[in-house]
C-alpha cells in the first residue's frame, strides 16, 4: 500500500475499539482524532503500567503499543497484556529501524509493526487487517444501501440486481458514501481521500467524476448522493427513494 | 629517484655500500702493507747478502794480501777501482745486479755477465748523493717499461763506521717476484671482498626484509581498516623495539578512532531517533487533517497547536545540534574578562523570573574575574538553572554560587529536587540520554535531550570541566571548574 494508492475501504462501521499506549502528546492527539473519524473508539494509555491496566478492563479490539514508554518498555507491556489475553492483535510502533526490535517485537507477541514516521493510511490498512484476522470487529466485505449491493473484495456493484460498470474513481467515491452514510465530505476531503494527499488537480474534477456516478446507479431525485452548495456532497440511504 | 625506491631496496643499497667501503679500505691497506712488508723484506735480505761479500773485499785478507806500498792498511779509491770488477761480479746474481760508482757517480764496474742476469739500471744523481754523504739505507723504487725495480745503494767506506766514503754499490733488482706474490694476494683479497660483499648484503637484505616485514604487515592492516574494517588490529608478537611501539601507538590510535567514529554513529542514530518523533506527530497530523478533520474548525486548531509545538521542538533540536557542531571548533568561544560577581548579579533577576516560585539563593564567593566567553557563560549557567527547575518542585530550592578552585573558579548550581538515580548518573551528558524518572515533576516536560550534553561541551571548550553529585530526593549539585584564562 503506498500512502497516496487507491485505499478504497475507508473506515469502519463497525465501531472496533482501540487502545493507544503512547506518551507522546502530539502523536495520541492526531491518533485520537484520526482514528475516531474513521468510525473507532479510542482510548489512550500514557504509560505502560496504564497501558496494561487499560487492556485488562476495557478488552480492546487491538491496541496500538509504542516501544519507548517513560516507565517500561513497549516489549514488557506486550508480554504482559500477552499473559493475560492471548488473542488481541498488538500493532507496534517502533522508532529503530533496526530488524532486531522488529523481531524482539513479534517475538514477545506483538502482531505487526510499523516504523516511525508512518503514514497514518498505512496504519489504517494495518489496523483493519489485523481487525480482519483476528475475526473481531469485522468490516463486512458487503455493503448494502436500498437496492445497491456493494462487494469490496470482487470489486463489483449491483443495482437492483443488475451490474454496474465502474471506473475504480467512482468505485471508490461509492464505497467511501455507503460507509460514511449521511457525513458531509468536502470536494478538498474527496480529493485527498480518492486522488491521493499529492493531487494537486481542481477539485471540479470531483464534480464530474459524481456526476457519472450519479448516471451509472441511475440516482434521480431525491438524490442518494446530494450535493451541499459550497460545502460538499453527502450520502443519504434512508430517504432514497 | 632514491626516494621513490623503497625503504627495504635503499637501507640494502646503503648497506651494501657501507660493507663494499669498509673492505675496499681494509684490502687496500692490507694490500699496500703487505707491498710494503715484501719490499722491505727483500732489501734487507739483499743487504744481508751483500753485507759480507762487500766486507770481505773491502777489509778483508785481500786488502792485506794485496797491500799496497805504504803501511796504512785501509782501501781507498786506487784500491776500490781495482777490486771494483769483483766486487760487482760477486754482488750479482740471478735477481740481482750490481754496479759500482766512484764519488763522480762514474760507473766503474758493471757486474752484469751472463744473459740472464738483469740489466742494471742507470743511477740517479738525487740518490746516489745521498748515499755517497754517508747515508746507509738508500732505497727506491724505479719504474721503467712497465717493470718496479728495487733499487739499493751502499756506500762503500775506507773503514768501517768511517766518514770517509770511496764509492756507492747500486743493487737493483726488478720486482717481479714480489709482484707475482702481491698479484695473487689482491686477487685473493678481491674475491674475497666480493664474496662477502654479496653474501653480506643477501645476509643484510633478509635482515631488512623480516625488520620491515611488520611494517608491511602495518600497511596491509591500514588499508582494511582505510576500507572500513575498523576493528582490524595490528597483531605483532611482543617486542619494545620502534616497530613495537608504533604498532602500539597506531593499535591505540585506531582504538580511539573506532570509539569516536562509534559514538558519533550512535549520536547520529539518537538524533534520527529524536527525529522521528516530531516527524510522525506532524505527517499524521496532516493526514488526519487531509482526510476529513481540515472541515472541523476545533479538530484543526487542536491539531495545529499540536504540530505548532512539534515544529518548535524541532527548530531547538536543529538549534542545539548546530550550537554542540560549533562547539567543536574552538575559534567559536570569545573570550573576554568576565567579572564573576557583576555577572552573576546580572543573571539573578532572569533567573528569579525562570524559577517561578522556587526560593532561588545566589551565594557570592570571593571576588574574582576569568576569560571567557559571556554569552557561553550565561547559557551555562542559563541550561544549568533550567534543567534545576525541571527536577524541583515549586517550593524546593535551588542555590547557585562559586570559590576558588585549583588554579580556577569552581562554580556550583545546588537544587533540593527529586536527584537523579546512581545509575543514571554517569550517562546524563550522553546525547539523548533519558534516564528513568525518579518521580513525575507533575508537568510532563521532554527537554531535546541535548541541554547538559551542551553545557558539558561548553565547559570544555573553556577549558574546564563539570562535575555532578546527586542522592535521589535530596537534590543534585553541578560543579563546574572553569581556568582563570
């Protein structure tokens, strides 16, 4: 996954519950806020003592364990939640680059890490595949609004049983409406999201590629895609039709 | 074109040379003594031959057999010339020949018969004179046609010991033999010296050769180590001799530069490592923003103060890592006349400022004045109050104050705070170094990890150096000795 590729299945329904072991202030805070919006719950542990004590009681769905922490090292934290809760995926982030942490890292449990600085959508991939192998809080592979059957593994999309024919862009600008019902995106957050953080096009384009969207699932009004004048666009399932 | 050879082939040329000089003046003067020896030996065996038979015509039973008129029994020139042809008959024989010379240098008698016998050669005046005043031992040698003859004179005298000389005997004899005998020796000689010439400098080229061998051996390790094996060491066996100790100073020079190339990569490692930290808060920062945050006016300014404060931290790690590479050039410290107390009294009211409510006590010490640089000075002093603060509560206090050191000042910065634990203690100038915390200051503060590492750097490039002492809850002390000059 490259930071600016195509990630399509953006965000979760599903609600997974995170814990953050971190004590870095700045670092929790754009987590908090990053992971919050794409559907999480998130907790923050500032130390490691916390951090086990957090695991204990709140049975997270995965936890987000940094290695330097101002009391114990990431290393212990993990093999001691790893004695109390064998499953929980355990993502680590690691500031060496050096592959002895790496493995002393899976070594002691941890499920996957990543090297700081990460890119946050590399982190987000991580999450949801460790979320999808563990058989917790599972993004479904099939979404479903009226008559619109979205399947994110074949990559296809039905319209009241009859196929639809879309270019990934408009694939993707589907997929990110149908699981973010009724949230306001603007043209720049389409952009970002769908073109990549480095499209530096107009965001007319944004525009246009709706628009045939809007052709190819047939949506008449009252829109299941409407458009927010000066702000953006919008996903409407319930009052579709 | 000598000093592009290398060392081994000019000490085997040089030594070669040495050997080759010493036997050449050795054989030369063997040579020439051994000449000499010869020659001598053969005059005086001509002399000891000739002695006799001169004798017996000269004062012998002819004289009275053959007395002439008078009673006086002593030879004189009638008497010479007459027995002259006998006398030279008699002196010659196969080497040599004899003439006989009346005290004209006339040749009255030419002793010389038989074919084989050698041709006499013709008197010089120069000689024949001095022999004809009375002087015995007239020898030289005369070289004619490529031939040495051993040329004698013996004057021959009316009496023995008398004054009163008649004639002179010329003995020559051509040298020959002892020029076959001499030919020989310097043969033997040269072949010798040549033998042990090249023999000698086989011998002195091996000894070079296994001299230089650990030289070699030096190259060799220098150029692994040139590409970047640094823990390659010499390896001698012991020896105390120059070649040792230079294998021991390069072994102990490469130790240093391994243990300064290793600290430097371990500092650049810390540096990336501090880095990386600012660096993630602000690249997720923006991509939480990019993706959907930038539309929440809160969320955006909540991430911005965040990342405001990344930036910042990072602008004072570039600063202080700029400041610790300055450092390392000395020219960088201005020095100046520092009045200790003046100064002092000046830094007190920021540093009341800083300390918030903490009781913050100056203890002035003896008046003195130092060279240093003021701004360093202040930021010493400045770092030292800071880091102070961080490990106090706000009612503890914290004391700054100076005596007189060892040819110095010795200043001191005390704090009642939290101290730090024994072992971390030796670490606490490292680059980045954190230590474990005794107990949370209540308000999280993460200096960059290079504050004392800096104080530490300025304090030596003054010449000084910083000492600390700390027992956890009971405080910590700094003391820093700077020189006078």
């Amino acid at each position: 996954m490259t930071e600016n590729g195509f990630d399509t299945s953006c965000g979760a329904s599903s609600g997974a519950r995170i814990l953050v072991i971190e004590d870095e202030d700045t670092i929790t805070e754009f987590l908090k806020t990053g992971l919050k919006y794409e559907g999480y719950q998130v907790t923050i542990a500032k130390d490691g003592v916390t951090g086990v004590d957090c695991a204990r009681e709140m049975e997270p769905d995965l936890i987000i364990l940094d290695i330097m922490l101002p009391d114990k090292d990431g290393f212990e934290v993990c093999r001691r939640i790893r004695r109390r809760d064998s499953d929980v995926p355990i993502l680590m982030l690691t500031a060496k680059k050096e592959i002895s942490d790496k493995v002393k890292g899976l070594d002691v449990g941890a499920d996957d890490y990543l090297t700081k600085p990460f890119s946050f959508e590399e982190l987000l991939a991580r999450i949801r595949a460790l979320l999808r192998r563990s058989g917790r809080a599972v993004d479904s592979t099939e979404l479903r609004v009226v008559d619109i059957v979205l399947n994110t593994e074949t990559r296809e999309v039905y319209k009241g049983g009859k196929k639809v024919s879309l270019t990934p862009t408009e694939f993707s600008l589907l997929e990110l409406f149908m699981r973010h019902p009724r949230r306001v995106f603007t043209r720049e957050t389409l952009l970002n999201r769908i073109w990549g953080y480095d499209y530096a096009g107009d965001t007319n384009i944004v525009d246009v590629h709706i628009s045939h969207l809007r052709d190819k699932i047939g949506d008449k009004p009252p829109c299941l895609i409407r458009t927010h004048y000066g702000v953006g666009y919008a996903f409407y399932p319930g009052e579709g039709k | 074109m000598w000093k592009k050879l290398s060392l081994r082939t000019r000490l085997t040329i040089l030594y070669a040379g040495l050997l080759a000089l010493l036997l050449t003046i050795l054989g030369v003067t063997f040579f020439i003594d051994t000449r000499n020896l010869l020659i001598e030996n053969t005059a005086s065996h001509i002399r000891a031959t000739a002695k006799p038979i001169i004798e017996h015509w000269l004062y012998g039973e002819n004289l009275s057999s053959q007395a002439i008129e008078g009673t006086k029994k002593k030879p004189d020139s009638k008497y010479l010339k007459k027995i002259s042809r006998q006398l030279a008959r008699d002196l010659t024989s196969r080497n040599v020949v004899a003439i006989v010379l009346d005290k004209n240098g006339k040749v009255i008698a030419n002793g010389k018969v038989l074919e084989e016998e050698p041709a006499p050669v013709s008197p010089n005046p120069f000689y024949y004179r001095r022999a004809f005043s009375g002087e015995n031992e007239v020898t030289y040698i005369l070289s004619t046609d490529n031939k040495n003859v051993l040329v004698l004179l013996i004057p021959l005298r009316s009496a023995p010991g008398s004054d009163h000389v008649l004639g002179v005997v010329q003995l020559s004899s051509p040298l020959t033999p002892v020029e076959r005998i001499l030919y020989r020796h310097g043969l033997t000689l040269a072949v010798g010296t040549l033998i042990t010439l090249i023999l000698g400098t086989a011998l002195g080229l091996l000894l070079i050769s296994s001299a230089l061998s650990e030289l070699r051996h030096m190259i060799a390790t220098c150029q692994s180590i040139t590409e970047g094996r640094m823990d390659q060491r010499v390896h001698l066996p012991q020896r105390s001799d120059e070649v040792g100790q230079l294998a021991q100073a390069f072994n102990r020079m490469v130790e240093r530069l391994e243990a300064s190339f290793s600290a430097q990569r371990r500092f650049v490692a810390s540096a990336a490592h501090e880095l990386r930290t600012p660096l993630t808060a602000l690249r997720g920062s923006l991509e939480v923003l990019m993706r959907g945050a930038q539309d929440d006016p809160a969320t955006v300014a909540h991430l911005c103060h965040g990342m405001y404060r990344e930036v910042l931290r990072l602008s004072k790690l570039c600063e202080e890592l700029l400041d610790l590479a300055k450092l390392e050039i000395s020219e960088n410290v201005q020095k100046e006349k520092v009045v200790l107390k003046e100064f002092v009294n000046e830094f007190e009211e920021q540093a009341r400022v800083l300390s918030q409510e903490r009781e913050i006590s100056i203890l002035e010490g003896p008046s003195v004045s130092l060279k240093a640089d003021p701004n360093m000075l202040k930021q010493i002093l400045f770092d030292l109050l800071q880091n102070a603060i961080q490990h106090t509560g706000r009612n503890d206090r914290i004391a700054l104050g100076w005596k007189l050191g060892d040819n110095g000042v010795d200043i001191w910065v005390e704090d009642n705070g939290h101290g730090i634990l024994a072992e971390d203690l030796p670490h606490i100038f490292e680059p980045f170094y954190q230590g474990k915390k005794v107990s949370e200051c209540g308000e999280h503060h993460k200096g960059s990890g290079l504050g004392l590492t800096l104080v530490k750097a300025m304090v030596e490039a003054h010449g000084g150096s910083i000492e600390v002492r700390s027992e956890v809850n009971r405080g910590t002390t700094f003391l820093i000795k700077l020189p006078f000059e």
